[in-house]
C-alpha cells in the first residue's frame, strides 16, 4: 500500500508541475538546443528521423509501410526485392550525395 500512495503523491506532482507549465515534466524546456542531434541533407524529416534510429541500432527487420512511404518521398526505389538495410543505405547515400554536392546516381 505504500508503494499506492507513492505513486498517488508522485502522479499529484507530476500533474501539478504539468499544469503550471514548468518546463522538464512533460513539456520542453522553451528553445531547447539540439545538441549532438544529427541532421540529414538531402532527405526528408522523416527519413532523418529513421536513419538516426538506425544510428542508434534499430535498423528494421522487414520493410515496412512506413519504410516504403519514407523511400518513396525520398525518391528511392521500394520495390518488393529491396531489404530494409538496402533501403536505409540508399537513403543515407542520398543524404552524402547531397552533403558532397555531388550528383545523385541512379538507384
């Protein structure tokens, strides 16, 4: 019971702190900088949002529908033989392509 009437004193804070607005429970800090968030060139918000997943070990273990729709608004080809790591590294070979400047090959 103990443990109840933790969590009840805890959940009043939280809610409480939320309420008035104070940044660090349950809102963001205003302006909070992006400190060592790694932005991709070249793709889309999305795509960004996947390969910093896979940056950090979640690569997908099969392609997906969202995986298909990130490829295809990213210009990358979703065909039914691609893998999951073959379309993730054509993303992030989009995103250098467009960093170096180069011209983007065909996939």
């Amino acid at each position: 019971m103990e443990s109840d009437d933790r969590l009840a004193q805890w959940a009043a804070l939280f809610l409480n702190t939320c309420a008035e607005g104070t940044p660090g429970a349950g809102t963001a800090a205003p302006h909070a900088p992006d400190v060592g968030v790694v932005h991709y060139k070249g793709v889309t918000e999305a795509a960004g949002e996947l390969l910093r997943a896979v940056d950090a070990g979640g690569v997908p273990a099969f392609v997906t529908g969202n995986l298909k729709q990130i490829a295809i608004e990213n210009g990358i080809d979703a065909g039914a033989q691609r893998t999951p790591n073959e379309i993730v590294d054509a993303i992030r070979q989009k995103s250098r392509d467009s960093e170096s400047g180069e011209p983007e090959p065909g996939d």
